[in-house]
C-alpha cells in the first residue's frame, strides 16, 4: 500500500518537464487493470493489486486517494472544504487501506477501529504538511492549510495547527490499542515517530519552519525503536 501511494504521489511531485495528468492518468488505468486481471509487469503495482484483491480493500478508497492526487495537479487554495477532501484522500483513505489489511476480514473490527485510523492518517498528514510547508509554498507552490498566509505564517496560526494534530493524536492511540498484536507493534512504532517528529517542530519557531526541515537523526530513530517496542510489549501506551 505504501509503495502505491508513494509512487501516486512522486507522480505529482516530483515528474517535472513530463505530462503529470498523462502519467497519473495511465497509472491510474494500470492499477484497476492490474486488480482487475491479478497481474501487472509493474512490481509496485503487482504487489498492490495482490493485497487489494487478498483483503478486498474497497475500490472507492483507491479512487477517493487518486483523486487527492489529482488536486495536486494543479495550484488550489484550500478552503476547509477543500482540505477535508485532500486530507481523506491523500491519508485517511490510506489509513482504512491498511486497516482493511490489519483486521484481516473482520469486519465488525474494521469498523470500531476507522475512525481512529482516518485520524492516524489525518495526524501523520498534518505533521508532514508542517515539516514540508516551505519546500510545498516555494518548490510545489502548494499551501495546505485553510485561511493561513505562508508569508505571514505566525505563533498562532502554528498554535491552531498543532493543536488539531495534537487532539487527532490522542483520538488515534485509543484505537492502536486495538488492534492486533500483529499489526500494532508496527503501527505504534509510526506513531510515536510521528509524535517524536510532531514535538521537535512544535519547539521550532513558525520563521524557522519556514526555513529548515525539522527531522529526527538516524541514531534517535534506533533508540525510539527499540523503546517504542519495550512500551508496546509491557502495554506501557
């Protein structure tokens, strides 16, 4: 799922000097084609359509996620509207994707845990739109978030952001608790890199973000491993 949505997006990203619109637009055919038929010479997307038609992940969520990839065609001001739907298509959908995977056909499972999946996703999102917000304003001339100047990004507008990361946080752990051992080792291991990351850019000034990348060091990335395992095996969550 995750090399899907990664090469979706290096789509609109990153293929500059080619027609975006023909290449998504022919990825797109090639994945429904590749579900459809149970093959595909393009490993990321035979790996893909092997899962979808494993775990019967529902189409809508795949063309609800293209469709996010698609906004990222062309210049858009979000409004709240237009946020809602690019944060479901570009990460909620994706966190029900993998949620289809994780409850292994239960479906009862599936939907007590989705909306603390879709606010994962969201979470993750929102802390990837923060991190990337001058490379998004300067190099994609995107803006994400509703109703705030990147120019004059101040305290508060940073305030108001990480507060709503913040509450999607804390909704989404309830649901990590739930899940199965099987799937929830990995998924609290994301989730408390997201935070770790989430904490570094919040003791960042707002001028700063727009200046360098927050990241977390490979070295720290072992050590929040090996305790981010610890808490998950003694259920200190």
């Amino acid at each position: 799922i995750y090399g899907f949505v990664r090469l979706a997006d290096e789509i609109v990203d990153s293929f500059h000097g080619y027609n975006k619109a023909v290449l998504l637009d022919n990825f797109k055919k090639d994945c429904f084609e590749a579900i459809n038929s149970g093959i595909s010479l393009n490993p990321v997307l035979n790996a893909f359509q092997k899962t979808v038609n494993q775990f019967n992940i529902d189409h809508e969520l795949i063309n609800t996620f293209l469709y996010s990839m698609e906004m990222d065609l062309d210049e858009q001001l979000y409004d709240e509207k237009k946020y809602s739907q690019y944060i479901l298509g570009s990460a909620q959908v994706v966190g029900l994707m993998c949620l289809q995977v994780f409850t292994i056909g239960n479906r009862e499972k599936y939907l007590e845990l989705k909306d603390a999946a879709m606010k994962l996703g969201s979470a993750f999102q929102k802390v990837n739109f923060l991190r990337d917000i001058s490379a998004d304003y300067h190099v994609l001339k995107r803006t994400y978030f509703p109703g705030v100047d990147v120019r004059f990004f101040s305290p508060a507008d940073k305030k108001n952001i990480e507060e709503d990361i913040d509450r999607e946080f804390t909704e989404a752990l309830h649901g990590i608790r739930q899940l199965p051992s099987s799937s929830g080792r990995g998924v609290y291991l994301a989730y408390a890199y997201y935070k770790m990351l989430f904490r570094k850019i919040r003791q960042v000034a707002p001028e700063k973000v727009l200046l360098k990348r927050v990241r977390i060091s490979n070295g720290y990335k072992l050590v929040l491993m090996i305790k981010s395992l610890l808490r998950y095996n003694i259920r200190a969550l």
